[in-house]
C-alpha cells in the first residue's frame, strides 16, 4: 500500500519555497498561495469521489467508462499525488450522480 504524504499548507509551501529558492517577492507568494489553495480543493472533491465511487460499489474500470475516460485517469485521480483537472472531475461526478 502506498505511503499517504500529509499535505501541506501553503505556508509550509512558501517557507520551503524561500529555503529552496531564496526570498519570493510579494507577487510570488500569491500565486503560490493560490496554486497551493487550487491544488488542495481538487484534491477534497477527488476525495469525495473515490468515497462515491466506494458507496456504488463500483471499479475504476467501471467509472472510467461511464465518464468516457481511461482507468489510468481515474487511477491517477485517486493516486497520492493526483493532480485531476477539473473537467475530469466534473465528467467523474457526473459518472457517479453528483
């Protein structure tokens, strides 16, 4: 079973971003913050889809097909470090009725 990493929070993204990087401008960490905020609300609706899917009883295979996609999608969707785009998303949750 894979090892499950804690996310982490942007401000923990930034100080490790100014320990790597040297001292981001103001504008930077913006943006930081924000992907950081993105990343972390696809990862919560990814979270909830794996718990439909597992309601429903149903497999990657399964949910790939009612949403038009590969499993491999759906694999790297579930994965720890997926990173989902949001129109996979939206076709997931319309494959499990949300």
């Amino acid at each position: 079973m894979p090892k499950l990493r804690k996310m982490m929070s942007s401000s923990e993204v930034l100080a490790h971003m100014n320990e790597v990087h040297g001292p981001l401008s103001l504008d930077a960490e913006g943006r930081v913050a924000e992907l950081v905020k993105q990343m972390t609300m696809k990862n919560q609706l990814a979270s909830v889809l794996i718990s439909r899917r597992n309601e429903l009883k149903l497999t990657q295979i399964q949910v790939a097909e009612l949403a038009g996609l590969d499993q491999s999608e759906i694999s790297k969707m579930e994965g720890p470090n997926g990173n989902p785009t949001l129109k996979t998303l939206d076709k997931v949750a319309d494959a499990l009725g949300l």
